[in-house]
C-alpha cells in the first residue's frame, strides 16, 4: 500500500450536475474531516457542507468513505460528490491537497488497485477500453474482461500448461524405464486440449482487439473516380468535397464508421497521379504516406471508364506488395452489366453495392460478429497468446518427432512465462508506466 495519499477529479471536465473528487490513501479519513467538519461512517452517504481552506462553505454535497481493503483501490477511499462546477470541483481538489494529498497521475487509482491485487492487468486494462468503447459491442466485450471472463480463460490455460509441464517433468524423471511417457495418449490429449483451448481464445481475444483498435482502410485511385463520393456514402455525411474537376482532394481525409461493432478508420488521400501543381503533389506524397501505415487499401476505379475484363490489367497504381487489397468499380450505375473477377461493382451515388461492401471489410478484417464470446483484447495480449501458441507448437514437435522432453519442457516454460504477462504476474515497471499513463486522470 502506497504511503502517498492522492487526488482527482473523477468526473469529465466542463459543467454538470454532478461532480465527483477522488482521494485515496492513508489520509483519506482526515481529508473527509477537514473537508466536511465530521468523521465519517464507513459506506455511508452523508450530505453536508464542503469547506475550502479557508473554512468558508463552497458547496453542499454527499460524502462517502469506502476504508481499506473494501475499496476500488484497496485502499481508504473518499468520494465527495459536489456540484459540477469546474471552480468547485478545483477547489476541493486543492483543500485535499492542503490536507495531505498530492494531485494524481493519469491512472494511478486503476494502478493502485491492480498494485493492491484488486484487479489484474487484463482488467485494470478493460477499465480504460470500456470508457474508450465506440459501440455497444466493444462496450459489452470491455465489462466480460472487466467481470474477469478474459482473466479466467486465461486462467484455465496456465493450469493446463502446468499440468502438462508436470507431466513431461515427471516422464523425464523416468526416462530409464522401459515405458516411454513421453509418448504416452494421455499426455498426447493433454497437448491436443491446450492447443484447442489456446485457439480459443486466441480467437475470441483476435474478435475484442479488433473492437478497440478497428482497422485502417486508405481509399487510393487516380483523380475523378470517386474516392470522395465513396467515403461520403460510406460516412453517411458529406465530409469531402465532391466536384466533377480531377485533383479537388489535396489532402487527407480521415472519418471513422462502425460496422457491426468493428471501427473502421477511412482515410480518403489525393488522387494518384504527375502532376506539377505543387500542392497537389504534397497531396500525392501525403497520401503515399497514408498508403504505407494501411491494414487495407480500397483501389478504386471507373467501372464506366476504359473496359477491364481482369484486375491485373491494372497496372496504374504502384501500390505495397505486403498489404491487402480490395479492388473497387464505383459509378456502376454508368455500365450496370459490367462484371469483373475479384472485383466489387458499387455506385456511390446510387448506393448500389454498398451493403455488400461494408460485409467485405468485416470479412477483410477477419472480423465475426460474434460479441457474446469476445473479449476486450489488446495487441500486447494478441502478441503474448501467439507466443504461447508458438511455443506450444514446438513443445508438441520436440515430443513427436524428436522425443526430445527437455526441449519440449522448456518451450512449455516459456509459453507460461508468455501467458503471466497478460494478466501482470511478471511485469516490467515500464510497461506498468506505459499501459497506466494512458489512461484518464481520475481513473
């Protein structure tokens, strides 16, 4: 338990109704006494009178003391719940810290009380992405990681890992009888199941991270093809000016849309072409830019321009051999039977083919609407659970086609040492730093 006692705001900035200060720490108790003039009962509403240094009445409002261990942070806890007036709400932030407290960094109270083991690290995390959730979906996958669905699944594999690690030790300890162990249908099913459970939740885990970070899609084809229009339909708004003069986008664009749960980041760049118009061609290399950091690009053509018949005759763009693309047939309504192979036929203007768009980034993405199983991940959790799989998988190998047990038995050491990460039992104070800064001050 940490000896500083701190404080802050709780609630969003700018006016409400309701504001909330937070102090936590040794000192909470004699905070509520110099705030409010009276001792206050443990998880009991009070409403009284808040008093700032100088003992004048600033507020009235409901006090609330949570004393260690049966608090948010583990700690002793003051709530004072004022008027949402930012000037009231300073105030009491200032009277605290006149009593012995000190302001608190972004997410030091969730840190507290991962520190105090009230939460783990996987859902001292899912507190920061359920307040970060764009759609219900995300929202729903953040509370199950928060309740610890995430932390059990997890759980559940480091007891197989260990049982299975056990098990190996053990054979290797009778390495000189005559029954190899190694080879043993048991130990056989045991790995099977890890792998299958490891799968699992790899899956699910895949479906919540895609939730909170989404994926990154750059719209790229020549002038006048209809990028813009494309993102207008696609955003539901008019966020890029459309005309019918080549070169009208000159920079990035950048909208979010959420289908089905999945946040998509769509970026509309400057058409692709030469051109000696010197901000059109800071256009250009912007949204070469913007190409280069995409999980997809949408190449958009004409569908009522040149006659294509396969999408590698299309050799006009120059785009990135390492990422996917889609390609895209706008203004379809201008040559309604034109099909080509691998191609997606849309009309921005009509808004023919669109459904059928938004289903092929979900599929894209890897994205399976499937809330109910998920949990809000994040990349460093997706990182360590295919490092688990990685190890495992060569664990399995070193068993079965080398019968080598000690190789087998350090990579099952290894995955265990992976899948701690997750949930914080070994972690570096710089990823602590790093994953707690992020979060808001108050939380």
């Amino acid at each position: 338990m940490s000896a500083d006692t701190i404080v802050a705001i709780a609630t969003a900035r700018g006016k409400g109704a309701i504001g909330i200060v937070k102090v936590s720490g040794r000192k909470a108790p004699q905070i509520a006494v110099g705030i409010t003039g009276q001792a206050l009962r443990a998880r009991n509403a009070h409403y009284l009178d808040f008093s700032g240094i100088d003992g004048q009445v600033m507020d009235k409002g409901v006090a609330l003391l949570f004393t260690a261990p049966d608090s948010y942070t583990g700690e002793d806890v003051l709530e004072l719940h004022a008027h949402g007036n930012p000037f009231v709400l300073d105030q009491l932030v200032q009277t605290a810290i006149h009593y012995g407290a000190r302001a608190a960094r972004p997410g030091e109270f969730t840190e507290r009380a991962f520190l105090n083991d009230k939460l783990d690290l996987a859902q001292a995390e899912a507190v920061a992405d359920l307040i970060e959730s764009d759609s219900e979906q995300a929202a729903r996958a953040a509370v199950r990681s928060l309740s610890g669905d995430f932390s059990a699944g997890v759980a559940d594999i480091s007891e197989q890992l260990i049982g299975t690690r056990v098990y190996v030790e053990a054979a290797l300890d009778f390495a000189e009888e005559e029954i190899d162990f190694l080879q043993d249908e048991a130990l056989a099913q045991r790995l099977d199941l890890l792998q299958q459970s490891i799968a699992d939740i790899l899956r699910k885990s895949t479906q919540g991270c895609l939730m909170r970070e989404g994926m990154t899609v750059v719209i790229v084809g020549e002038p006048n093809v209809g990028k813009s229009s494309l993102l207008n339909s696609l955003t539901g708004e008019d966020s890029a000016i459309v005309t019918d003069v080549a070169g009208t986008t000159r920079d990035v664009l950048k909208e979010q849309i959420i289908i089905d749960g999945l946040p998509i980041h769509i970026i509309d760049t400057a058409g692709l072409r030469e051109t000696e118009d010197k901000v059109e061609q800071e256009g250009v290399r912007r949204a070469l830019g913007q190409i280069s950091q995409a999980d997809l690009i949408l190449a958009v053509q004409v569908a009522g321009g040149p006659s294509v018949t396969d999408i590698n005759d299309l050799s006009v763009l120059e785009l990135p051999q390492d990422i996917p693309v889609s390609w895209v047939f706008n203004k379809s309504d201008l040559k309604p039977d034109l099909k080509i192979p691998d191609a997606l036929m849309v009309s921005a203007k009509t808004g023919q083919g669109m459904d059928q768009l938004c289903e092929q980034l979900k599929q894209r993405a890897g994205f399976e609407q499937t809330p109910e199983g998920s949990f809000m991940a994040r990349r460093r959790h997706i990182n360590a659970l295919q490092a688990v799989e990685h190890h495992v998988q060569i664990a399995v190998q070193n068993l079965h086609e080398y019968s080598a047990g000690e190789l087998a038995a350090e990579e099952l050491r290894l995955a265990q040492e992976q899948l701690n990460l997750i949930v914080g039992e070994f972690t570096s104070d710089d990823l602590l730093g790093e994953i707690f800064g992020a979060f808001c001050i108050g939380k």
